[in-house]
C-alpha cells in the first residue's frame, strides 16, 4: 500500500501541476455507489487519503436541501463536478436522487420516471 500511494501521490501532484500550467483540462471522476456499509468511505479513506487533499474533489449526496429542490435534479451533481487537475470522488450517484425522490416524494411519480 505504501509503494502504491506514493505512486498515486506523484500522478496526482503531475496531474494538478499540468492542469494549474494550463497545460491539460482533463479531471478524473470516481462515483462509489453501493448499500450502507458497503465500504464507500472506506475506499475513500484508504486510497483517497494516500494523495494530496489539494488536488481531490470529494462530495457525498444524501436527501436533496430545499435550494436543491429548486433546480433540475441534477444540479447539485453537477455543481460537485471536480474542476480540471483534479480528482474527485463521489460517495453514491445521481441514481440516488432517483430513489430518495422516489422514497420521500420529492417529485411527482411521473417525473421520477423521466429521470
């Protein structure tokens, strides 16, 4: 695990480096998505933790807030989108806004059909 974080580290530190240069747009996305206590934050802990908290994204997603639920439902995913350089990781997907808005009917049945 040491050998393999410090590897990490270094392509993290020369991926945030080109994107800070202007060099390279690009931006890496890690969507985790399973049960409670499927080991989410645990992915996190173990291999996010091994690099450099300046060049990582983390967001979680859990019952949408009402400023939430004033836009289209995927704007606050998008509003979590890592920005270039960066590395982010997302515990749980847009998929969850389907079932939370399905379970505590935050949108008419129709529309969370569409989504």
């Amino acid at each position: 695990m040491k050998e393999r974080g410090a590897f990490l580290d270094e392509l993290q530190e020369r991926f945030f480096a080109n994107a800070h240069n202007g060099s390279d747009d690009r931006r890496v996305l890690v969507i985790l998505q399973g049960l409670d206590t499927a080991g989410k934050g645990g992915i996190i802990r173990h291999v996010f933790g091994m690099m450099d908290p300046l060049g990582l994204h983390l967001a979680s997603f859990g019952k949408p807030t009402d400023e939430e639920l004033s836009h289209q439902f995927l704007w606050r995913v998008e509003k979590q989108l890592p920005p270039a350089g960066r590395i982010g990781a997302f515990d749980r997907s847009r998929y969850e806004d389907v079932l939370i808005g399905r379970v505590d009917q935050l949108a008419e049945p129709d529309e969370i059909d569409r989504r």
